[in-house]
C-alpha cells in the first residue's frame, strides 16, 4: 500500500495519534533491503526509502529487536542501524 500511495498517506493515517508525543519508540520488526521484494512465507524486509517514515513521524527511538530483522542476513540489519 504504501509503494501505490506514498508515505505521505501511510503517514496520515496515523500522525495525528503521534504528534504531541514527547518522545516517540517505535519497533522496526524488519531491516531495510535495498531491493526488497515482498514475497509469501516467513522472510521479510522493507525498501531502504521506507525508512522515512520514521522521520516524518518524528521517531525519536527505533527498537530493532523484531524476530525478523535478520531474514535478509547481517548486511540489511547493520545497514538499517547505521
């Protein structure tokens, strides 16, 4: 959904829940993968542009704890802390 519409929409749905948080912690179950692909089964990621969402949110923490953060190997993982 958010490939069609934007993050702008994504962001719309939920900014007005958000916006006067002091601070923000959000958990990214996933690592960004340059060329992500969804697929069916347990192995899961998200585009590297997704990311900035988290910025147009104002996250202020990201917890990269999900279960499925390494599905894509060490590269995505470490490049999504950075």
């Amino acid at each position: 959904a958010t490939s069609a519409n934007g993050m702008d929409w994504l962001v719309a749905n939920i900014i007005n829940e958000v916006k006067n948080s002091d601070f923000l912690h959000v958990s990214n179950e996933v690592s960004a993968k340059e060329n992500c692909e969804y697929v069916s089964g347990m192995r899961f990621c998200m585009k590297t542009e997704h990311l900035e969402v988290l910025n147009k949110l104002g996250v202020d923490i990201v917890e990269l704890t999900g279960n499925h953060n390494l599905d894509h190997g060490k590269d995505p993982y470490t490049q999504t802390m950075q």
